[in-house]
C-alpha cells in the first residue's frame, strides 16, 4: 500500500481525541492511521473492516511499563487476541491474562512464554487446567472452592503449581451492572465478608502441591476514577494481614486485576494511569507499613486500556431512512462484529471519511443489518445531512471487546482485522466466509 506524506498535516485534536495518536487528515476527508489511508484499506479489503495500530498498542504497552516500573503488567487477552498481538505484547515486556485453554494455547504457540501468562476462569473446564498444566503456566487463579481439590488432583502428588485466590473485596465500580465485578451479587471470586476468601486460603495452605503466591481481586471494567482501587487495595491489605496472623504466611503479590476506563467518544472521561500508579503505590506501601507487612509485588491487568484505542472499524453504508423525525444509517456489519451497544448500551462517535461534505449536520441513528431491533452501533449521533448509500463511516476506539466478543449471527461472517504500521498494512485475520460456516456444518 502507499505511503502517506504525512509532514504537514497536524497532528489529531478536538473531535480527533479519541483515535489513535497517528491519525491524521488527508484531502477529500479522508483519514489516515499508522500512514495508511482509511479509505484504501476499505478499497482493498473490503468492508466491514477493522484497523489495529500496532504503534498505539505498542506505545500503550510502553506507557503501563514507564507507569509501573516496579509492577508485573498482564495484558488482558480477553480485550483482543490474535498471534501478532501476543508477539507484540510480548516484545513490549508485558505478561499475559488469559481466560480459556483456547487464549492460552494461541498465545503459546505463537511464541509467548507460558511462565508469563496467568490463567482466569470462573469456572474452568478440564482442558482449561490440563492446558494450563501441561505448558506450564506461571500461576493459575482460583476462582471457586471446587477448584482447589480440582487443579491439586490433577497436579499430581510430585507436581506443584502456583497460584492464587481471587478476592470479592465489596467494591462497586465499572461502566454499567454487567461489568461491575466487585460485589457480593455476581459470579467472579470468593467473598471476603462472609470468609469464603479465608477458607480458601487455609485449603490452598494445606495443599503440597499448590504453592499459594497472593491474592487476586478484579472490581470491575471501564472504571475512570481512582478512589475504587484504593479501597480495594485497603482491604486486601486487611486479608494480607489476617493470613499472615492465622498461617504464619506472608503473600508476596497482589493482583488488583485492570478495568482502566477509557473515552470511547470526545470529552469522555478517562481512568488517570500516572494518578492510579500514584495512588496504588501510596496506599500500599502505607497499609503494609501499618500492618507490620512488607509491601508485595503489584500486579495489574490492562486490556481496554491498551488495545481499544488502537482499534478502529470501517463499515459502509447500506441505506438511508428517513421514519418519522428519526433517520436511520444503516451500515454492512452490526451486532455481530460488535455486541457491546446491545449489551452494555455504550456509545460511540462514528465519522464519515472519504469525502468531505458541505451539508449540514443532523441527527442519526446507525444501526447494523441484523435482524434485530437492538442491532443498534451508534444512537442520535452527529452525521453530515446528506449521508447516502456508498458512504463510508468510520468508527474509532474499536479495538476491545468487539471482534473478541463477535458471533456468527444470521451467518454474515466475522470482518478481517488489518494492521498498519508506519505506512503499511497486513492481515492479521482473515475475513470468515460463508465457506467456513459451511465447513463446521457436518451434519445431513
């Protein structure tokens, strides 16, 4: 693909805020990422599309590592997984938090060092631990009593694994009710009110073959304020201590797990990194010194925060409908590629590219082509008046929770993921046919 020359163009501000730091204006209304033209990549690989800046992710990697110097940072593979994102994450120094045997073995075979990956699951299957076992994962978090006698058997009496507790400290935050994870009224972890934390810990203790390295808690997702984490790390301290006063035991880490908010749409508030690194710091080290408790390695877990806004998708448009005083865009993907509006009901700031437009500005509804009233992208958003089919939107922040969460819904096939680097683009993943929905489909 062509280089752009980018030496004149400004770099992105204002309604560019939320893309990637590469962004940048071409004519016609075109945009640039990583040097590469928007619309070339929707010309050459047609649409839907998803863009991933390898440089953004790369520098947000770097950002966590300047940020936490001294912590351990897991990138969380449930955002967005594939062979280069692993390679990348890796070569950036990060580790890694996978969910499922399935991230775990893509993520090794692709090279990854399985003593850098710790394995999550509220409720793991047996390939997930005979995976975890078997390559050699550095630890594995515990997430039910069950477990316990579970990864322990299949250890077996010469092995020994490490692991550790996830805590459900009594902390609300995060971005909507589904992804808050630190109450008592959900599935992940084991309470510290009503001590299902502190059994656990006692089993895992009496365990030869579990070797129990710290405690693990996770509030929540799309979390912008700091004061959440601080009361968290406050009564993790408290249980830190109480194990060390019942067992004798001082744990040396502390996952605080990730849920770092990002802005999905200008102005959108974001979690501050250099105020929580700050924050987190203070607060541990002076929790532990009250405690009489030397302060644990810290552990986080980014995955929004590192590869959403590395992400950007590009539909076209199929249709315009005027209905009433509503008009409705409707786009070549939806809710397929991207469940979280019909999930968590979240917003985004879709743009037209491709050309620029003297008309002005009126509200619309994007919605996707599925067969659902829900199949909604984008509410009453700002688009030029004279939107018609052909029209290219492109929508940033795209990179997290989308393709990772993508289904085969009425059969339209999963778009490709390309990604640009200083001027140039590849595939990453490849767009699913109606060939692969085919060829799963055994039965007569």
């Amino acid at each position: 693909m062509t280089t752009v020359d980018l030496s004149e163009i400004p770099a992105p501000a204002g309604e560019l805020s939320v893309w990637p730091a590469s962004t940048t204006r071409l004519p016609h209304g075109d945009l640039a990422v990583g040097g590469v033209s928007l619309t070339e990549v929707a010309e050459r690989f047609d649409t839907p599309v998803y863009v991933l800046d390898e440089g953004e992710v790369r520098g947000r990697c770097r950002t966590y590592r300047d940020a936490f110097p001294d912590a351990e940072v897991l990138y969380a593979a449930k955002a967005f997984l594939s062979r280069a994102m692993a390679r990348w994450v890796e070569e950036e120094g990060l580790g890694l938090d996978v969910c499922s045997a399935g991230e775990l073995e893509l993520a090794v075979t692709a090279g990854f060092p399985p003593e850098r990956i710790v394995l999550h699951g509220n409720a793991k299957s047996p390939r997930d631990i005979e995976a975890a076992l078997r390559l050699g994962v550095g630890r594995i978090v515990i997430d039910s009593p069950s477990e316990i006698a579970r990864i322990a058997a299949a250890v077996g009496p010469e092995g020994r694994q490490k692991v550790m507790v996830r805590v459900v400290p009594g902390v609300s935050a995060g971005g909507h009710d589904k992804i808050r994870t630190g109450t008592e009224d959900q599935k992940f972890g084991l309470s510290l009110t009503d001590g299902s934390a502190q059994d656990a810990v006692a089993r895992i203790l009496g365990q030869p073959q579990l070797e129990l390295t710290g405690l693990h808690c996770h509030i929540g997702s799309q979390i912008t304020e700091v004061e959440p984490y601080l009361v968290a790390v406050r009564r993790m301290v408290g249980l830190l201590a109480g194990i060390r006063d019942a067992h004798g035991v001082v744990l040396p880490e502390l996952d605080m797990g990730g849920g770092h908010g990002i802005g999905y749409r200008p102005g959108e508030a974001a979690l501050d990194l250099t105020a929580l690194a700050r924050g987190l710091r203070a607060e541990l080290a002076e929790g532990c010194a009250a405690a009489g408790l030397s302060v644990p390695r810290l552990v986080i877990e980014p995955g929004r925060a590192v590869s959403g806004p590395a992400g950007v998708a590009v539909y076209r448009v199929l249709a315009v409908k005027h209905t009433g005083e509503k008009v409705f865009v409707a786009v070549d993907g939806g809710m397929s590629d991207n469940p979280r509006p019909a999930l968590y009901g979240v917003r985004y700031a879709p743009r037209l590219i491709g050309r620029h437009s003297a008309a002005g500005a009126r509200t619309a509804t994007v919605v996707g082509r599925h067969c659902e009233a829900g199949d909604v992208l984008a509410a009453d958003v700002e688009l030029p008046g004279d939107v018609h089919p052909g029209d290219l939107l492109a929508v940033p922040v795209a990179g997290a929770y989308q393709l990772s969460m993508a289904s085969g819904y009425n059969m339209v096939g999963r778009p490709p993921v390309v990604s640009v680097h200083e001027g140039t683009s590849r595939v990453l993943l490849r767009r699913e046919t109606l060939d692969d929905f085919r060829s799963r489909d055994i039965g007569r």
